[in-house]
C-alpha cells in the first residue's frame, strides 16, 4: 500500500517528461546572455587595444617620439627586436622594451 501511493506521487512528473528539457534550456538563458554581453562589453574592446598597440609598436621607427609606460618622453634613436633606445636628453639614452611605449606622438612634441 506505501509502496502505491509513492509510484502515484511521481506519475505526473514522469508524464511532464519532454518539459524537462525546455526548462533546462530556459535556466541556461541568462548564464549565454551574460556571456554574450560580457563579450561585446569587455572582452572584444580590449582584443582589438590589444591588437592597437601590437600594430603602433610593429611601426616603431628612428626619430619617432614616444611616451613610455611611466612616463618618459623621448626620441628613438635605435631599434632593436625587443629593445629601444629613447634619447630623454642630450647625450642621455635609455634602453627600454618595445612593449614599455605606451603611445608615439606628433612630431615635434618634445623639445
């Protein structure tokens, strides 16, 4: 007799069978929509920075003017695979690494 009524309690949810997988599908719905977004969002901006600073430091060349990472401005006087020399003052030159540039400017800029 127990056993009866506990097969009888699980009846209607064992006939709901092919909802079960529509619901699954609808409790992953936020989870894909958050992932998209943070894609757009995040993801995808900071690639194509990324991508941006790649191309400015492949194009590096002698005379360019350049501000490092920390702040130093100078004049590219020799060029290197990973290195760059940067002349910060007369008869002063610094080594830093291509990836140190944060951005080359106009010419002209540093006096």
């Amino acid at each position: 007799m127990f056993i009866s009524s506990a097969f009888a309690q699980t009846a209607p949810a064992a006939a709901a069978g092919g909802g079960d997988m529509m619901s699954q599908l609808t409790g992953m719905l936020p989870l894909v929509l958050m992932f998209v977004v943070l894609y757009f969002v995040m993801i995808r901006p900071q690639m194509k920075r990324q991508k941006e600073h790649r191309a400015m430091i492949d194009a590096l060349s002698k005379g360019d003017e350049v501000a490092t990472a920390g702040g130093i401005l100078g004049t590219v006087t020799r060029l290197s695979e990973g290195v760059l020399y940067i002349q910060i003052a007369q008869g002063v030159e610094v080594q830093i690494q291509r990836s140190a540039v944060a951005q080359v400017l106009p010419k002209g800029t540093i006096k």
